[in-house]
C-alpha cells in the first residue's frame, strides 16, 4: 500500500532548498525518501530531504489549478516510490534536474551508483551528481527531445568515465584533470583537482592558487 499523507491530492505548496521560487502542484504520490507532484504539466519528483516546507495552497490563488492527473511515468499504482527506483526508471528518460543555482540543465540519466549518478546532456556532457543535491527531477514526455535536437544531432552516449562506486572515489579518479565543480557557478569552482584527502577537495584555480572545499558540499563535476 502507498503511504498516504493528509495532502495527498490536494493543491499544495513546497518551498525546496536552495531555490527561491515554491513549487505548486497536486501531491500525488510520497514514499519514505520522495514525493511526486503534478503541476498541470508535468510530474515534479522533488526527494523529501530538500524538502523545507509543504502547505496546501491558497484556495484563492488556486481556483484557476484544477486538472486532471494522467498516470505516473513510472510507478504501478500499487508500487511504493522510491528515491533510488525513480533515478533507476529514468535511465534513458529525457529528463530536467534541479540542482544550483538559476538554472536546470537538460538531458539523460545514464548511470546509477551508490551516492551518484551521471547525467548526459547535450551543454555539460557527462554530469557526476551527488545523490544528495538532486533537489528535483521532472522527465519529459516520450517524443519530447532536449533543444528539439534529432538523435542524430543529440545521441545518448555511455559516460566516457570509467565509474567508481561512490561519489568520493569517482572524485579521486579524477585527481589531475580540469574540472568543473557545481556547474561553473563560481569561477573559484573550476580548474585542476589536486588532491582529495579525506572529506577536503582541493582545486587550483587560474591563478594558481588552491581552494579547499568540503566533500559534502560538492553537488556536480564533470569535465569541459
């Protein structure tokens, strides 16, 4: 049986860290790690431990939201969700995540490990994502394609990495290659990993110098 949460089917609101803007939707569905909302658009997967707060909405300001919910992409109706089950059934799924920052990055989930999964999309190429910064993931309709590109122009592609079982030895890997740390979003996020010792990142930026970062604070890699 599916849990059951007292919202489930209402019109409900949900501020989500680190984007300013709430999600609206109508819940639909809640496992232990996960819940899914539809906002008359699309399924919005958002995993529970980003989630800050969920309200249901307005009435007022919800009176224009009423829809009818097709099914799910995934889940049987009788199956319970999952964090995990989700980023599995979405393999090959042309899909939206949210991670940082202002913006989505587009494309498709290639590869699942233990802590991290790789993302292919037609800007970044092979995205490492920590499982623990995904803040939501919403898969597009079959014959929808990132940019209207063909198959030709976008095919999907195994990741050209050779893949460790976790996100820190995957790190380790690429100890002496250019990288690209949580997008680009911080110039000081991007250059040359020098070493990863214990829980601390250390990156030389274009002047030279080292910057340290904690593990757990690193949400994407990949290479230009």
């Amino acid at each position: 049986m599916k849990q059951q949460h007292p919202l489930m089917n209402s019109l409900i609101d949900l501020d989500i860290s680190g984007k300013s803007s709430t999600l609206r939707g109508k819940l639909v569905d809640m496992g232990q790690d996960i819940l899914v909302i539809h906002n008359s658009q699309q399924f919005v997967y958002v995993p529970i431990i980003h989630l800050q707060q969920m309200r249901a909405a307005n009435t007022q300001d919800a009176s224009n939201m009423t829809f009818e919910v097709p099914e799910t992409p995934f889940e049987q109706a009788n199956d319970t969700i999952s964090y995990r089950k989700t980023l599995m059934n979405a393999k090959g799924m042309f899909s939206e995540l949210y991670i940082t920052g202002n913006q989505s990055i587009h494309g498709y989930l290639t590869s699942v490990m233990n802590d991290f999964f790789v993302f292919y999309s037609p800007v970044y190429h092979s995205v490492i994502v920590s499982l623990t910064h995904l803040k939501y993931l919403i898969p597009y309709s079959p014959n929808v394609t990132p940019y209207t590109l063909t198959p030709e122009q976008f095919p999907l592609k195994p990741s050209p990495l050779t893949l460790a079982r976790t996100f820190d030895q995957q790190l380790r890997k690429l100890v002496g290659e250019f990288v690209i740390l949580d997008l680009g979003e911080n110039p000081n996020k991007i250059g040359v990993l020098k070493n990863v010792d214990q829980n601390m990142v250390e990156l030389a930026t274009a002047g030279g110098n080292s910057v340290y970062l904690h593990l757990d604070h690193v949400k994407t890699i990949h290479l230009p």
